[in-house]
C-alpha cells in the first residue's frame, strides 16, 4: 500500500498547536468583573476577604465598612476605629479585630451583630494584624513602637508585647506554631514561636527592599513578600529562610495566596495584579499581569469564590513644596470603592 502522509501531517499540526493551547492554559482568565462603591470619606489600607461569612471588611478613615462579597451592598460597619489599618478575623470566638493607628489601641466586635465589645491597648501606631488560629491570638503589629501587641482571643487581654527591632509589616502564620512578619526598614523576615513568643530566626530578604506585603502557602511551607521598595516578590522557605525564586512586580503593598489555584498575587499601586503561579514548592513561574487600577494597592483574597477584592479612589496629584517635595496624590471625594476581580 501506498504510505500516507495524513498521519504525520495531523501529528505535525497537533505539535504546532500544543504550545499555544498551553501558553493559553497559563493565564488564569481573571479580569474585573465589579466595582463597589463605598459611601463614606477617608483614606483606606488593608482589606480583608472573609469567605466563609461572605463578607468584605474595608478599613476606610475613621471606620470599617461591612459589604456583602456577592453584590457589593453594605452590611454595616465599625465606628470609631480611628486610623484603622487592618482587619482580623476569629471565628473560633465570633469576633473580629481591627488595629486603630491613630488610636494606639484593637477594637474587638462580635461577628453576627458588629457591636464593639472591647478596647484594648496596643502599641504605637499598630498597622497589620491578624488572628492566628493555632495558638488562638491575634497579633497587632506596631509600626512605631517596633513591637507586636498579642492579644488572647478567649479573654481579649494582651499577653505579649515582642520587641522586633524595626518597623514591622504584615504578618502570617504556618498554622503549626510559627509567626512570620516583614521588618520594613531592615529588610529582614522574621520568624515567632507562637507558644513561646520568642523570636527564633531573622532572615535577611537579599534582593529586596521595603517589604510590605505577605501571605503563605501552609502546605508547601513558603512565603510570599512583596517588596514595594524594589518592586519585587521574594518566594522564602519558611523552614530554613532560603531563598526560592524572585519575580518582578510593580509598587506592592499586599499580597495574597488562593491554595485552591496554587497562586500567589502582588497588588500594585500602577493599578495592576502580578500573578505567581506554584508548580512546586520549589518551582514558581509568573503568568502575567491582571489591569486593575491606579492605587489599588493592598489586597483580599476570597479562598472560596477565588475572587479578588482591592480598595482604591480616584486620585490628583498635589503639587510638591520644599516641606514635601514628593507627596502623595489626593482622593478625589466621593470616589472611593472596592474594585472586584474573577472570571
């Protein structure tokens, strides 16, 4: 029988077309898919995405306002959280804490009813905080007072103060006993037994600078640090502090990390999401970068819906003076919002 070239032609053309089909798969299709305004006025840093309530929590001046995650309505807010910074969840307890700034101190409310159920003390300016959920406290990181305030969830009294040796950022748990945090200003990572309160290793992020934004993938025990200084994502064994991988991003001040789609995000003030996807916990590659916009720059994750939630405002700039010859662009009022992005 005559040989035929059909066979080798359909193989030729599946090899040609495999690389595209592929290159396509790596994108995640992510793009904004909503925008939520919020009505009220004030300056706004971290958000926090809790997916089992269904709920947004967006620190925004004076206050925490409250968004249903599905359609954006308000669901309440916090009042007098003055400076607020950030927003940690305990469902173990039914409450939620936020780190007032201005105020020195964590409001602690009830999760069903949003009632403010206690003050407590923290350190100067505490800024990052979240709730770790193996040791049952919350820390509140004071970025003044270079210390972390840690909190007992059960009877909202403090039980530590750990001196940090700089100005702390965002902070994470391994969930088995291990604290990390950002030290901003010496570029380090720094690692807390959570039973002890002892501050066990400090490793210095070679490579980057200011870092500000962090999450964890608890499973393959890594790091993600966003450092806003040199525009860089850091990828760090948790368990020894060496260096994975480094991936360029833009002007970070959050990151986050869905374990579900094994990716990890940098929220950038030029208005875009760098994505990091894990293949490994040894290898990494970045996938692309998702438009978002200009000062959308700290970030929640939605674990559930894989959704991603990022406060901003429509900005001027301000003219520079010899006091301030780099300040900071203004918010246009009345434009504040929470802009949404998925499939």
């Amino acid at each position: 029988m005559k040989p035929t070239l059909k066979p080798f032609c359909m193989l030729f053309c599946a090899v040609c077309i495999l690389p595209l089909f592929l290159s396509a798969q790596t994108k995640t299709g992510f793009h904004v898919i909503a925008d939520y305004a919020v009505h009220s006025t004030g300056g706004w840093d971290y958000i926090t995405a809790d997916g089992l309530s269904g709920k947004v929590y967006v620190s925004h001046g004076m206050q925490v306002n409250i968004l249903d995650a599905a359609s954006g309505d308000s669901l309440g807010y916090i009042p007098n959280t003055q400076g607020v910074h950030g927003i940690a969840i305990a469902h173990d307890f039914n409450k939620g804490y936020t780190s007032n700034g201005r105020a020195n101190n964590v409001s602690v409310f009830d999760l069903k009813t949003n009632q403010v159920i206690k003050t407590v003390t923290a350190g100067t300016n505490p800024d990052a905080i979240f709730y770790d959920d193996f040791s049952k406290k919350v820390y509140a990181f004071n970025g003044r007072s270079n210390d972390a305030t840690v909190i007992d969830a059960a009877t909202d009294n403090v039980v530590a103060t750990i001196p940090l040796g700089g100005k702390p950022e965002t902070g994470v748990s391994d969930g088995k006993g291990k604290v990390f945090v950002n030290i901003e200003d010496t570029g380090e990572e720094v690692e807390i037994d959570a039973a002890t309160f002892k501050i066990l290793n400090r490793w210095k992020l070679t490579g980057g600078e200011e870092p500000s934004g962090l999450a964890m993938d608890r499973e393959a025990n890594r790091l993600f640090i966003g450092c806003g200084g040199n525009q860089k994502m850091i990828v760090l064994d948790a368990t020894n502090g060496t260096i994975v991988a480094t991936f360029p991003i833009g002007r970070c001040d959050g990151t986050g990390f869905d374990p579900g789609l094994k990716l990890a995000y940098s929220s950038n003030g030029e208005g875009t999401i760098t994505v990091v996807r894990e293949l490994s916990a040894d290898k990494f590659e970045l996938v692309e970068n998702i438009t978002t916009e200009p000062g959308a720059r700290t970030i929640g994750v939605d674990v559930v819906t894989h959704k991603i939630y990022l406060p901003t405002a429509q900005l001027k700039p301000v003219a520079p003076t010899a006091d301030n010859p780099h300040p900071r662009p203004q918010q246009i009022p009345g434009t504040f919002h929470v802009v949404v992005v998925g499939k």
